[in-house]
C-alpha cells in the first residue's frame, strides 16, 4: 500500500528544490496539457482546473492549494 509523504518527511534540500520548481513548467515537461489563462496557468478542465501560478496551486473543487509539496 501506497503511504503519502507528509511534509515532516522532506528534507531540507526537497523543500527548498520543490520552493523553486514551477509546476506549470513541470507538468509541461512531463506531457501534461497546461494552458496560460491570463496571469496563470491552468490544469485540467472542468470542475477539475486546477490553477498554477510560479510553485503555488489552487483547485475551486477542492478548494485547497498549496505549494509545490
């Protein structure tokens, strides 16, 4: 069984190195489909966007966000 990473279990370097990541890019080299929708990018469609803006995400759905971890 899978078990999530909580942020305890990051070291310092990963946070720092995820801080600095901007997913819309990532996503991008991974093949996701990513579009620029005024100052931000948006993943997915639907009810299921979820909105990149540098490593910050939010999703309306769940109406959660975060950063890169």
């Amino acid at each position: 069984m899978y078990k999530s990473k909580l942020p305890q279990d990051f070291t310092e370097e990963q946070k720092t190195s995820a801080s600095n990541t901007d997913i819309a890019q990532m996503l991008l080299s991974q093949g996701e489909k990513v579009t620029l929708k005024g100052k931000e990018y948006v993943w997915g469609e639907g009810s299921n966007e979820v909105k990149i803006k540098g490593n910050k995400w939010y999703s309306f759905y769940m109406l959660k966000g975060g950063d890169a971890i």
